[in-house]
C-alpha cells in the first residue's frame, strides 16, 4: 500500500452526522424523564400562579401519581426526533468543522475556535430542530393543565401536522432566535470544554484515552453548560408553550419573559430546575459522547483499519 500523507483517515461525512444522531438518540431513551421533570419546573409558578412543584422530587411524585408510570415518559417521540434533527446537524457539522481546522498533523484547534466550531454547529442545529423542540415543549407540559385546556398530542408527528393546521407552519419555529441562543451558549460551553476537559485529563497522565476519562470529561462538560444556559432555556420553554390570550402572545419576546421571571418570580428563578437539568444533560453529554466515541471506535476498527 502506497505511503499515505496528510491528515489520518477518517470515516465519511455522512458517518458522522449518522452516529451523532444516534448517539443522542440512544441517551434521549435514558433521560427523557429528567427533560419532562426540567420542562414542569420551568413553567411551575408561570404568571401568578402558585408554584406546583417545590422540588424536583415532588414534581416526580406528582407526575407519578396523577399520570402513572408512562407519564414520566410523555414526549418521548418529539425528544427522540429533537436528537435526530438537532444533535445530527450539531455533531455532523462540529466534527467536520473540527477536523478541517485541526492541522495536517492532527493537532487540534486552540480553544476559541473549538468555542467557535460549537457555537456555528450549535446554531445551525437548533434551527433543524426547533419544531421538533415546540413539539417537545408542549407534550411535557400537557399533563400539568386541566383536561379541557390540554392540546392532546398523540405524538410528535400528530404535534407537528396539528401545530401547522391549527397555528400556521411558522408557530414551528417559534421560540427559533431563544432556541438558537440556548444552543450557542450550550455548545460553547460542552463541546469546548468536553473537548478541553478530555485534553487536560489525558494530559495529566492519570487517564488513558477510555470510558473512565470520556464520563469524567462529559461531567465536568455538564456542570459548566448548566450553568450558562439555564436563563436561555427557561425564555424558550415559556415561548414555545405560550398560548395565545384574546388574539395576543402571552410574550412579546425573550426579555419580556425574563425581566416578568425575574419579578414576579425572583432572580434565581431564571435557574429554575437546575437539578433536573444537570442531572439530564450532565448523563445526557456522557452517554452521548460514549455512545458517539464507541461508535466511531467500532467503524475505525472494522471499515478503517480492516
């Protein structure tokens, strides 16, 4: 075989978008109860209303009790067509980028331009995925209504067909500039710092390049992305599950729904559910990465290497 320069081989484009996909489809599975519990959170206490859940485990009680055991996974077809759609274009289109920017002997990009990468991969994403992310919002948030006052989705498919006949195909992306926002401060914050925290780890010389360092690295990924994008997600569930009152949006825009969190609610509000969203993106990222970094191990093992 003819010595081979440049950069490593690697498996296809079209590879690589399907294994992002599949990866966050596999992890949505593990962690769609966590998405319902996170999205109740963030619309418990909306307007004047009291707070209906006080904590994260009284809100899986609740759940329990009032909508059984296949209530805690409400939304899973939306959650698992959100992965399809956003997390394929997101990775697909970061690691692409990465590798193009990545130097011909396979020295990576320098930290702001894997923020970069994350933030283009990010953006482009959640603009592929929000009709699947409204779709989401509001079949979690059915159960939480009066019989009389809930929209009845049967799936994400009979959301999406009802949605545009009832609504208008535009109320699909609705919420687009907060769900937009959301995914570039969240790939920011993990791809960059999954990327970063593996490097620092492997580095140390205490981890090899394993499951151990990729779950240590994807937690650490989780904490940071917490964080930052919690004030951006709460904006955009509140806007994609509002309804329409006498012939007007609930909210004009993203900072009307924040400064009306923040004063009716209280500041930390705008962090509301922070548990059950680190504890779903937190597993999310590791079981998506491991999925991802398996996959890709498998292919390079029995197409690349063979």
């Amino acid at each position: 075989m003819a010595a081979h320069t440049g950069k490593p081989k690697t498996s296809p484009k079209s590879i690589k978008f399907l294994f992002g996909g599949l990866a966050g489809m596999g992890a949505t599975v593990f962690v769609q109860p966590l998405d319902l519990v996170k999205n109740r959170m963030q619309l418990s206490g909306q307007g004047s209303k009291a707070r209906e859940y006080k904590t994260s485990l009284h809100a899986v009680a609740s759940i329990l009790r009032n909508e059984g055991i296949g209530g805690i996974y409400t939304g899973l077809s939306a959650g698992l067509l959100r992965q399809a759609t956003y997390t394929t274009t997101r990775l697909g289109i970061y690691t692409v980028l990465f590798e193009r920017m990545s130097k011909a002997d396979g020295t990576p990009p320098n930290f702001l331009m894997k923020a970069l990468i994350g933030m283009t991969a990010g953006a482009t994403g959640a603009f592929v995925g929000t009709p699947a992310e409204v779709a989401l919002i509001r079949m979690t948030a059915d159960g939480r209504l009066p019989p009389e006052q809930r929209r009845g989705y049967s799936n994400v498919f009979n959301a999406l067909i009802r949605i545009t006949r009832e609504e208008g195909v535009t109320t699909l992306w609705r919420g687009c500039i907060p769900t937009m926002a959301r995914a570039v401060v969240v790939n920011a914050a993990q791809l960059a710092s999954y990327s970063q925290s593996k490097q620092a780890l492997l580095d140390s010389g205490y981890f090899g390049d394993d499951i151990l360092c990729h779950f240590c690295a994807s937690m650490i990924s989780g904490l940071v992305t917490t964080a930052a994008s919690m004030p951006v997600d709460i904006v955009k569930t509140r806007i994609q599950n509002m309804r329409m009152i006498d012939g007007k949006p609930e909210y004009k825009n993203g900072l009307e729904v924040l400064a009306k969190v923040i004063r009716n609610e209280g500041f930390f509000s705008l962090w509301k559910g922070f548990t059950p969203y680190y504890a779903r993106l937190g597993p999310h990222t590791v079981l998506t990465f491991i999925f991802l970094e398996q996959m890709n191990k498998l292919y390079k093992t029995y197409f690349l290497d063979s």
